[in-house]
C-alpha cells in the first residue's frame, strides 16, 4: 500500500481513514472485520477491479482500526455503526453496494436498514451478525468471564499481533443492543452471501441463518465448501468479483420492461470484466484481514 489515506473527520474531530476510487456507476463500500482494516486483500482486489474498470469504490477503517484514530478496546458496536453511516452520508452520492466481511456483514445489514433509500444491494462475506453476543460471549472461557467481570476486559491472545488485543463488557453489552437474530430482518434489496463450509469462526448455519431472515426475495447463499474465514484465495476472489459485478448492475436503475432490464443487466456484467485471479495470487493479505 502506497498511496495516503484521506481523512474524515467525526464530531469528537477524531479522523476517521479511507480511500476511495472515482468512477461511475453504483459505490462499492467496504465494510471491513472486526480488528481487521482495509488494506487487506479483499479490500484491495476490489479498489483494483474498481479502477481497472472505471468504477466507484470507497473503503475506510473503523474507529480504532487500521489508520484511523481511536484505541481499538474502546470501539463499540454502535460507534463502528455510526463511522460506517457517516462515511456513506458524507463521502458518497447516489446508489450504493455495500460488501461487508465478518462483523462487516453485520454493519452492512445495520446500514441498509438505516439507509434503505441509499443501499440498493448487498454483498456479504462471512457475515457474522450478532457475533458478540452470539458467536464470542458463548465461547469465552471461565477465565475470560472472570477478567471481564473484575476489570472490564479480556485480552484475546492473537497470532497477529504479540499483545492480543481487548474484549470488553462494553463491547459485548453494546452488541447485545443491535442484534439483528432471529429475525425478521427488513433488507428488501438484492442480497449475495459468500460463506466458507470451513470456517472456524462463523459457522456457516450462522450465515444461512441469516439468508433466511432476511425479507428479500432476491437473496443467494453460496456456500464454498471447503473455504476458510478469510475467503482470500484467487478462486474466492473470483467470487467475490463476480458476486459485486453482479451486484452493482442490480443496484442499476433499469427499465420497466422485465426483458429489456434481464439484457441490459447481462450486458453491463460482460462489460464490468473481472481483473486476473494471476494478480490476486500474488496480493499481500493484511495479517488481520477478515
């Protein structure tokens, strides 16, 4: 990664990082994981297929992640919520395509129900909705629910980084406020979910549980079977291009006849074009990208 971030800056004059790509057609918003940032490669193999192909693409670090300002241990569900909205109201215009991975897919669910006027398709990478409470609360060892109930906090050993990083009551109790499951969930656009059959951190009855709440009629569950969490390798990027192509010429506005819209939007998906998977290959994954 070589060029400089731009910063957004929120109410408390904290900055908030992010690059972006001008192009035409919907925006592409990257909503990126939990301790993750958008220097990972799924990040970057979208900014690539945006400028290879003139489109619109913005991608940023949550409050406490990545480049932008803030202690990670202070992060909470509803102010990670808050930077993504700000960034779609203040950073973008017109139609969106929100792809989310891990937590990401959460907040991308959270954002178009608060701005259904704006987001006109998901992408959603290992959606973990609900994970705090969920996913991670269950899984906490008597040793962690007892760091959390005398100090607030646990650290999470991590093979990314040396000192682990925290988990908070906070984080969990917050969490716990914005839970999306068991549904129903009022998403009424397109949706595509690409899912890991191995993955070790969000089972992926978790993810389908979700497809199956959402209220959209329009909803794909692609399950890879033997895909990890990370769903970086050349042929998940693959999909992943494939599935925001698709997405974005959904987010379209099209014509009233159902035949002319099926052509055009094949049309547009031919053109869209996908970059090499050689090039993906060779990407560097960020070491805490999910």
């Amino acid at each position: 990664m070589t060029d400089s971030p731009e910063f957004l800056v929120r109410p408390d004059n904290l900055r908030l990082a992010y690059r972006r790509a001008e192009g035409t057609g919907p925006t592409v918003v990257w909503l990126g994981g939990f301790h993750s940032d958008m220097t990972g490669t799924k990040a970057q193999v979208l900014d690539d297929q945006a400028r290879a192909t003139g489109g619109s693409y913005l991608r940023f670090d949550y409050f406490g992640h990545g480049e932008s300002d803030g202690a990670f241990q202070d992060g909470t569900i509803s102010r990670w919520r808050e930077d993504a909205l700000a960034v779609i109201d203040e950073l973008t215009d017109g139609p969106l395509v929100l792809v989310g991975s891990s937590m990401g897919g959460w907040l991308a669910c959270l954002a178009a129900i608060a701005r259904p006027e704006r987001v006109k398709a998901l992408v959603l990478v290992a959606p973990a909705p609900d994970f705090t409470d969920k996913l991670m609360e269950p899984e906490l060892s008597d040793e962690a629910r007892a760091a959390i109930a005398r100090d607030g906090f646990w650290i999470r050993p991590s093979e990314y980084d040396d000192g682990g990083y925290a988990i908070t009551r906070e984080l969990l109790e917050d969490g716990a406020r914005w839970s999306i499951l068991p549904g129903p969930v009022p998403i009424e656009v397109p949706v595509r979910v690409l899912q890991g059959g191995a993955d070790p951190d969000v089972p992926w009855t978790h993810a389908l549980e979700l497809a199956n709440v959402l209220t959209s009629q329009d909803v794909v569950f692609s399950l890879i079977k033997d895909g990890d969490h990370r769903l970086s390798r050349p042929q998940d990027l693959e999909r992943l291009v494939a599935a925001v192509v698709e997405a974005k010429v959904l987010a379209e506005p099209v014509e009233d006849d159902p035949v002319a819209r099926r052509l055009a939007r094949a049309a547009r998906a031919r053109a869209a074009g996908q970059a090499p998977a050689a090039a993906w290959a060779a990407a560097d994954m960020g070491p805490d990208e999910e």
